[in-house]
C-alpha cells in the first residue's frame, strides 16, 4: 500500500504549479521501435500508422480481431524461449490476450475534461463523508497503458550501470500527463473526481499494476486534476500475487482494515463501493460491493528504445542488454531474431515480416478503437447517480448497476 503524500514528495510533484504550464508541455514523439515503414504518415492531414488508409467499420474490426490470433500481442513465436535466462515481469496491471469482441457504456462524447464548476445544488453537500470509493486503475480510470509501462520499465527496473546524461531515468508523471490529456484519461472522470470530492467522499485506487508504476500515473492524473484526491494506492503486492490466501485477485476487506488501521476508523465494508473492469476481481462475500465497468480501451504507441536503444546497452553488462532482448520478444514489441547474434537466416528474415506485418494490424486497429473509446459515458452515468439522493450509502453499488445497465452499448474492442 502507498501513502500518496509521500509519492509525492518522492518525485517532486506540486500540483500548484500555473495549471497553464500543462499546456505547454510537448507530446512526446511516438514513433515505432525498428521498422521505418510503421512510422506516422501523413493523409489528408491527418497521421496514420502506415498501411491501409480506409478506417474499418466496427464489425470489419471485431472480425479482424477475432481472424487474427495475435492480434492482441505480436508474439515472437518461441523464439524467446529458445535463448535462456530472465526475462522481465510487465508492470501494467493484467494485459488482455487475445482481444474480443464485447460491449461498453457509451452514447456520446461531452467535451470538458477540466474538473469545471461545482453545480450550485452541489456546492454545500458533504453527505457522502464515510463513503470509501475504490477504483481500479488500468481500464477503469485510464485507457491502456502497457506500451508506456514497458518503457519505464526497462528503464527503471534494470540496474544499469551507464545512463546517459540528461535523460530521465523512467517516465515521469509529466511525461505521462500529455497522453492522458489526448484521451488516455477516461471520459467524465475528472467531472465524476469534482463530485466525489463535493460531497466528501474518500478515493483510493486499487490496481494490479506495479507500485511504482502506478504511483506515477496516479500523479499524472492528480496533476491533470489539478488537485490531490488518490488517499492511498494499494497495488500488486496488495493483490493475490502478495497474498496467496486471498481467494479472488482483490480483497476489499483487506483494503477497510489497512485503511482503518492508517486512521480512517469509519470504513466499513457495507459503506465501500468498487469500480473494476474485471467483474471477479473480490471474491463473492464482496461481490454486491462491486460495481463492474465497460473496458475502457484508449491505447497510445510508445518507442521503449528511446533511451535504452543498443549504443546504451553496449556500454553496460552483456547480461543486463541480453534480459532486456529477451523480455521484449517476449512481450511482442520487438521482432523475433532482435534477440539473436550472428547473421539472420532466411526464415528468421520471414518470422521478422510476419511480426511486422502484425504489429502494423494491431496498431492499425487499437488506433481505430480510439474513436470508439471517446464516446465512453460510464463516468457521466456514475457521476449522475451520486448527485442523487445520498442517504443509503450501502445502496450505492445496486444504484450503479441498475443505471450503467440502461446505457447504450455499442461494441468495444475486447470481451471485459
């Protein structure tokens, strides 16, 4: 579990700064790692990632999807596996393999992001001041983040000996904050924060992501708030991978005694209220305190070779250079025969196009999901059940359900 205060005070993030100062912070280049012929290119003004021009139907996407095994993530076919020795664990929380058809809450796309005023009926409201709300992170609050993740991992959780000066070691939250502001950062969110805040609810995220990964966007989207509104964070080893007695993958009763034991003696389970995209996240005893969300699937390419690129890992250990190879065939993001020596065969050269080939079809059809994941509503629908009546807190979830299951639900990129 993280204390907030102090992730904050550990990356030096002030959120007083000039909130104009977050819009001149410049959109990182997000150019592919080793094939030229994948990089944006400019179409009636407008950048694609290379290939076919024609933007596919939402039917011809799922069909795409579902005829493409790897679709999801270009495996590099075994060839990881060939070449022992570690590879590395991703940071993201739970990454979803092979992508589904499947439905979200969406109808349209408001177009604030800002937290905007408090409505007038609002303003003086504090009824909600022992209600826990707990958010999943990855899929819930935000889009999906693994290709930033596997950046900052490599960058961060290796030991390197040599780092080249004046570059950032790992991502920082401001490096994240310019993706959240292009759509990462789900729809209504910062409205839904505004009201939560209102009528004096206390948040914490409970994510499956790494802690020091999901401190940084939880940073990223305070600073995007332009407030401080995340308590705590509780993250992997708060899950089952730290507590191998937990019988579902979170325990919110977990959460209530270490938020009860941290000062908060008012939480109770009956008065916590979860949101998740994975609906068997908390075991059945906690179940009618979950509320499960649409997926939301906003994604954003980012180079992970920008820094630890082969002139850097040169000039440190073979064995750190030669994990790093390892774990990036492994996780689909570079081609099969990156991690070989010696001259490329005729079959290697094939598997590498092959790969190629699909990453380009992936990227092609998460990018084209983004329209979808635009439209998202279920913030906008959660916000107006608590500007309701607020005198049951235990009804909340049931509340929930019943108003995000009367949404419109067009089709989403993956079965949640």
């Amino acid at each position: 579990m993280a204390n907030m205060d102090k992730i904050r005070e550990d990356i030096g993030f002030d959120s007083d700064e000039e909130e104009d100062s977050i819009r001149d912070i410049p959109s990182p280049e997000t150019k592919p790692s080793h094939y030229g012929s994948l990089q944006p290119k400019m179409v009636g003004g407008k950048k694609t990632m290379g290939g076919s021009k024609k933007f596919m139907s939402m039917v011809d996407l799922a069909g795409a999807i579902e005829s493409d095994s790897g679709a999801s993530t270009p495996t590099s076919q075994g060839s990881a596996q060939d070449f022992q020795g570690p590879v590395m664990q991703q940071t993201v929380g739970t990454v979803y393999k092979p992508m589904k058809r499947s439905v979200s809450n969406l109808d349209f796309m408001q177009e604030s992001q800002g937290m905007g005023a408090v409505p007038p009926m609002m303003a003086t409201k504090r009824c909600a001041e022992d209600l826990l709300v707990v958010f999943d992170m990855d899929h819930t609050m935000v889009g999906d983040l693994v290709s930033l993740s596997d950046r900052d991992n490599i960058e961060t959780n290796v030991p390197w000996v040599y780092w080249p000066e004046g570059k950032d070691h790992g991502l920082s939250p401001n490096f994240i904050l310019p993706f959240l502001m292009r759509g990462m950062i789900r729809p209504g969110l910062l409205e839904y924060i505004k009201t939560l805040l209102t009528i004096g609810a206390t948040i914490v995220v409970y994510t499956h992501s790494e802690e020091r990964w999901a401190s940084k966007v939880c940073a990223a989207m305070e600073k995007l708030a332009g407030c401080h509104f995340i308590k705590r964070i509780f993250s992997r080893m708060d899950c089952k991978d730290g507590h191998p007695d937990f019988t579902a993958r979170k325990s919110l009763d977990f959460v209530c005694q270490e938020m009860r034991s941290d000062g908060y003696g008012w939480v109770e389970l009956e008065k916590t209220v979860m949101f998740d995209d994975d609906g068997n996240a908390v075991n059945k005893a906690e179940q009618s305190r979950l509320v499960k969300v649409a997926s939301y699937d906003y994604w954003e390419p980012c180079q992970w070779d920008e820094v630890v690129n082969e002139e850097m890992m040169a000039r440190n250990p073979p064995d750190m250079g030669d994990m790093v190879r390892r774990s990036v065939v492994e996780w689909g993001i570079a081609p099969p025969s990156y991690i070989k020596v010696g001259k490329l065969t005729n079959e290697d050269s094939k598997r590498d196009a092959r790969w190629a080939a699909q990453l380009q079809q992936k990227r092609q059809i998460l990018l084209s999901y983004n329209k979808v994941a635009r439209l998202d509503r279920v913030m906008y629908d959660l916000d107006e059940v608590f500007r309701g009546d607020m005198t049951n807190l235990e009804s909340i979830p049931e509340r929930s359900r019943t108003l995000l299951g009367k949404s419109v639900q067009p089709q989403s990129r993956r079965r949640t």
